[in-house]
C-alpha cells in the first residue's frame, strides 16, 4: 500500500490533460486507512461495496450498516450500474442498432 500513496499522485499529476488540471493536484502522499466497522458483504457484494463505501468516504458521509443493509442492495447494484453506463464514452451509440440491414437476408 506504501508505494501506491507516492505513485497515485505522481501519476494524477502526470497524466492531467493540461496545466490548469496539473494545478489542481499536488505531489503530497495520501493516507490510508484500515476501517474495523464494516459489515461483511456476501458472496459477489464485494465490489459493490467497495464503490459505495468510496463514494461514501469522498462525499464525506459515514460508511454504515443503513447503506448496505439487504433492502437496498439490488437498488444500490443497479443504481451504480446506470451511473456506469451514463459515464461512458458514446455508451448510447449501440444501444439501438438492430441490424436492420440484414432483416430481408432470408426472405426466399
């Protein structure tokens, strides 16, 4: 874990796209922490966890049962699907592709 709190501001700094986003970091090493107070996740909840516990931390909100108790997780899983999906690149450029094209291919 040491070597990425040096490398991850390096690399920001880096590979920021123009000056004024280089301005916006600084070479200074992040701290970590190890919380104990958790909730275990189940079997394929780890990720989702992860991000929801991330975002929570970025934002400055507790981490806590409440978040993640067995009620909200297919709504927070498919909340953070959506989001992902939104976030890419030309991600609506396929979606409504139906291969029109090759509808008459097997009309005799």
């Amino acid at each position: 874990m040491e070597h990425f709190l040096y490398m991850v501001p390096y690399l920001l700094v880096e590979c920021a796209s123009s000056d004024e986003q280089r301005a916006q970091y600084s070479l200074e090493p992040f701290t970590y922490e190890r919380p104990t107070n958790i909730p275990p996740a189940r079997a394929g909840d780890c990720g989702v966890y992860a991000l929801k516990y991330i975002e929570c931390h970025a934002h400055g909100i507790e981490f806590g049962k409440k978040y993640i108790a067995k009620p909200n997780r297919k709504t927070m899983r498919d909340k953070m699907a959506v989001d992902i999906f939104q976030e890419l690149p030309d991600a609506h450029e396929f979606e409504n592709k139906d291969n029109d094209a090759n509808l008459g291919a097997y009309e005799g």
